[in-house]
C-alpha cells in the first residue's frame, strides 16, 4: 500500500484568500478607518482564520500598504478611462471626471471619502511604509493632471504662466482638501466650489 505520510492533513486553503482580504480591506478601511479596524474584524468578514491572515501579510501595516495600492489601481482604471481619451479636449476630461467624481460622492451620502487622503491623515505620521505608497500614488495622480493641462496649455487652450507640474499637484490638493471639508458638512458645497474656480478661473 501506498505511504502518505507525508502529506499535509486538515482543510484545505481557500482560493483567492489574499485577494479575497485586499478587497475587505478596501471596504472596511474606507468605512471605519485604520486604527478602527482589527485584523479579526477583517478576517471575519471573509470567513478565513486569523492565521490565514498573517501567511499573506507581515503585519496589518503591510497589509495596509497593499490595500493602499489595490486602492489606487482601481482609480487608475477611471484616470486612464477619463484622461487618456485623445479624442476629447483636455479641459473637458478633466471635467467629466471631476463631473464624475463629485457624482459619485453625493450617490455616497457625503461618506468616505478618498482611502488616500483617509490615511494620510490618520497613518502617515507613523508608518514610513505608507507614506511612501502615498506619495508615490499621489505622484502619478496628479500627473494624469498634469499631462491634461500641458495639453491644454499646449493648444493655447489656457496660459502656460504656471508649469503643468505644479498646477497638476494644485488641483489634486485641492480636492483633497474640499473632499475633507465635505466629510464635515455632509454637502456637496465644497466640491462645487473647487470646480468653480479650477474650471472658472485657474484652467480658464
């Protein structure tokens, strides 16, 4: 008769189990925070054990930085769907994304957020691995702004006084901070606003 002994007895590991965490991760930070969230809670809500958790993931800071990540690729996909579509004027891009963005959030209940701007504020005073994820996705964010405007600017469509590079980084930090101040009012106030002077005035 064939031995066995040495193969590995008790349940089997679930398929898909990193991703399956990354993707509750996402959920469950952007709705209660970082340091609200407990890897238990996590692994609860995808049926694993936590030992499960900790053959994927170093640490629940490691595991953050990688749902930071997850987080950026998937608004990526919308930069790239928004920004990259040469058959549309760079200025109306920007627009229709913002357009969307700012749709979005009212659909949302004024909740959330932005995942980045949520743990800057919350995590990176403390962990240098997420700081550096963060300013490496804020860095290619604002660059799809930043090539939309040098486009723009390009065209004749708006003044070249200011580098695209800089103006790129302004309206990505301007969002941020009317998505922050629109946490607080629960309105859409702020949002108009930025777009009223981005588009009425700065990119005018």
């Amino acid at each position: 008769m064939e031995s066995h002994r040495g193969a590995k007895r008790g349940p089997k590991p679930k398929p898909n189990t990193r991703n399956n965490l990354v993707q509750a991760g996402l959920r469950i930070f952007h709705a209660e925070g970082y340091a609200a969230t407990g890897i238990q809670h996590i692994v609860e809500s995808v049926d694993v054990p936590k030992g499960s958790f900790y053959n994927h993931f170093a640490s629940k800071e490691a595991f953050a930085a990688e749902v930071i990540d997850a987080y950026f690729d998937r608004s990526e996909e919308r930069l790239r769907a928004f920004l990259c579509n040469p058959g549309v004027a760079p200025l109306a891009r920007l627009e229709a994304y913002f357009d969307d963005r700012i749709k979005a959030v009212k659909a949302a209940g004024f909740i959330k957020g932005c995942l980045l701007g949520n743990f800057s504020a919350e995590a990176a005073d403390h962990s240098a691995l997420m700081r550096e994820r963060l300013a490496r996705h804020f860095g290619t964010w604002s660059s799809f702004f930043e090539n939309c405007i040098s486009e723009a600017q390009q065209q004749g469509a708006i003044s070249d006084r200011f580098p695209a590079a800089l103006l790129g980084r302004f309206v990505l930090n301007s969002w941020e901070g009317a998505l922050l101040r629109m946490r607080a009012e629960k309105n859409a106030a702020p949002l108009i606003e930025f777009r009223k002077v981005i588009f009425g005035q700065l990119l005018a």
